[in-house]
C-alpha cells in the first residue's frame, strides 16, 4: 500500500498496554516511512514519550464529553486538516467520540478503532452511528475483546467486521541472558511476581491471600510486586493483616522490565478483568511460567499446562497447588518457560503486529 499519514489517537493519561502499542506502532512506522502524528492528553506518558522522540505530538485536555466541546472538535478536526491526514487510529471510547467524529467531519479516508477494554460496547444512538457510520475499521486485541464488543448489541456491527490483532511484544527488549535482578534469592527461595498498577481491577489484594496459604506450607518464597497506584498504602495494610509483610516485597514502580523478569522463577497474574495483558506476553517473553485466572482473554495468551496455569477466578488453593508443582519440579518450570518464548515468537512480535495492522488498513470493511 502506498505510504500513508496516520495519526495515533490515545488520551488516555496513564500508561499501560494501550499507550505502549500505540507508542511502539506509531514509532515503528515512521521508520518505515509513513508520516506520523499523535495526539494525547496533557501530561500523559505517551505524550512526553512521544516528544522524547520527535514525533510531533499534540496534548489536548480530552474528557469522555469533549465531543460535545465545538472548540475542541475544530481544533481536532484543524490538527487532522494541517497534516492531511488519510488515517487516525483511536483507543478509547472518549477517542472515538472526539477523534471519530472529527475526522469523519474532516474527510479522513480510514478511521480506525482499536478496543482492548473487557467491556461491553454501551447500545446508544451514538454508539450505533459511531460503529455503523464513521468507523472504517474495527480492531479487538482478542477474541474475547471481540465478543464483547457486540454484548450488548449482537448486531451493531457484523462480527466479520471485527479484525483480532493480538498484543506484541520487541523481542530486542527481551533479550534471554541473565542480566542484573532487583533482588537476590536466598537459598532455595521461590521468587513470585506480579507487575501492573496498584488498582481494583488488578486484584493485588488476591496475592496476599495467595502468600498467607503459601507461607502455610513452609515453602521458602518472596513475591515481588512492581507498580504503584491508589491502592499501595491499602494492599500493604492487607499483607500486615494477612501476616506475610515480611514476604511480600512493594517494589513501587519498575522502569527496568528486565531486571524485574530476571528477579522472578514464576508470573503471577491476579487481575479480575483484562483486556490482553500485556505484562502476560512480556512475562512469557522473558521465557517465565504464568499462573493466572481463567477469565477473560487469558485462555487465549496462557496455553494450560504447556505455557503455565490457568486456575478458577479467585480459586486460591487451587493457585496454591499449580505453584508448589512448579516449585517442586524446576524442570517443568524451566520447559514451560521455553513453551512460552517460542509462543511469543510464533505469533506475538511487533515486527507481525505491524504487518498485520497495516493488512488491516488495507482491507475494506465496507
């Protein structure tokens, strides 16, 4: 396809998987020669990690109601205007709205949406003309993603309509030798982590029940939690109450991924929702057994028993068990990492999610 200009629409103020595909793609094809733009919110990480690289960027104060804000809706539609731009990707439903509507009103060739919240799309009028009217293209980084996106209204969209693009990981930043860990086992110590934003979605509060049972059995172990948010003060509260404070180590947050995997024998994901848990892949990349719950797109990231352990949503014995089998058996451990690693090639590197994005933006959907 010929080379494009693509704006990257993402206001979300906080950095998670979201922000860090958009910031990756939107980088990796302006090396491949496209013209590139982004626009974010004030202060947001993408928005400093973007200017950090010179890909012009423009923060903008968004909210989910800026769509209604006629100010705001011309200076999007003047910032499009300026660049020519022929395709704007947006990520959150408030993107949609402001970015979606201004580029449909700009004569935007491709308006594309990606979606990677486990939430059902709201039946609205507005939501009904957005996906059926402006949207060009429709993008779910999972088939559970998919499906929910049609929940609430199994025909808002022909479900063939709705492309699966699954999260990536650089292997370049994954590198398997041993570098320096953020802490040092002692003696037979089984090393847990678990990394992602101190919040209720990310149901940290189920690893100090998991430690608690744990530290039953008398199995020398240390769970290292990387991340910070509202919750910390609480969750280290919770670990005093549950007794295992001097088990449970708050890391804060963790700018240095690979020192964090090289700290750690096994992955613990305690979420109660995702969307495609990025920290999952990475984990894997870094060769680590995952143990998570069996909700959401996890079945679809964790293969069960090969890659590591899918477990009934906040069954914690049953955590508890699939744990001590791989802290008995390093051999297991070591392969299921290996599993994992060649997973991630197979199908999760930026260099295929690139391919396919632009795959994407070639089809018609019309």
């Amino acid at each position: 396809m010929a080379k494009q200009r693509i704006c990257f629409f993402n206001s979300n103020i906080a950095w998670g998987g979201g922000e860090k595909w958009h910031y990756t793609h939107a980088l990796a094809l302006r090396e491949m020669g496209y013209d590139v733009i982004g626009i974010t919110n004030l202060e947001s990480p993408l928005a400093q990690r973007w200017t950090a690289r010179n890909l012009p960027t423009y923060p903008l104060k968004i909210s989910n109601l800026s769509f209604l804000n006629l100010s705001k809706l011309i200076r999007v539609k003047n910032i499009l205007k300026q660049h020519h731009i022929e395709t704007i990707i947006l990520n959150l439903s408030a993107d949609l709205k402001i970015g979606g509507i201004a580029a449909w009103a700009s004569g935007v060739h491709q308006i594309v949406y990606r979606r990677g919240q486990a939430l059902p799309v709201r039946n609205t009028a507005l939501n009904r003309f957005l996906f059926r009217k402006v949207l060009t293209h429709i993008i779910a980084n999972s088939e559970e993603i998919k499906q929910k996106i049609l929940l609430n209204n199994p025909n808002l969209v022909p479900g063939k309509d709705i492309r699966v693009l699954y999260n990536a990981i650089d292997l370049e930043d994954c590198p398997i030798s041993m570098g320096t860990p953020l802490y040092q086992r002692k003696s037979r110590e089984l090393i847990l982590g678990n990394a992602g934003r101190l919040v209720e979605q990310k149901g940290q509060r189920y690893l100090m029940d998991l430690a608690k049972h744990l530290k039953q059995t008398g199995m020398p172990f240390k769970l290292l939690i990387a991340g910070d948010g509202p919750l910390a003060s609480d969750l280290k509260s919770y670990a005093r109450q549950r007794g295992v404070q001097d088990h449970v180590i708050f890391l804060g947050f963790v700018e240095d991924i690979k020192s964090f995997m090289d700290s750690i024998d096994i992955f613990v994901l305690s979420s109660r929702h995702e969307g495609s848990a990025n920290i999952v892949l990475e984990a894997m990349a870094f060769q680590k057994p995952v143990v998570a719950f069996d909700i959401s797109s996890n079945s679809e990231l964790i293969r069960d028993h090969l890659t590591g352990y899918l477990v009934e949503f906040e069954n914690i014995r049953q955590m508890v068990e699939r744990i001590m089998t791989l802290y008995k058996d390093k051999s297991l451990r070591i392969q299921m990492g290996r599993n994992a690693r060649v997973q991630i090639e197979g199908r999760h590197t930026r260099q295929q999610s690139v391919e396919g994005l632009l795959r994407i933006m070639d089809e018609s959907l019309q």
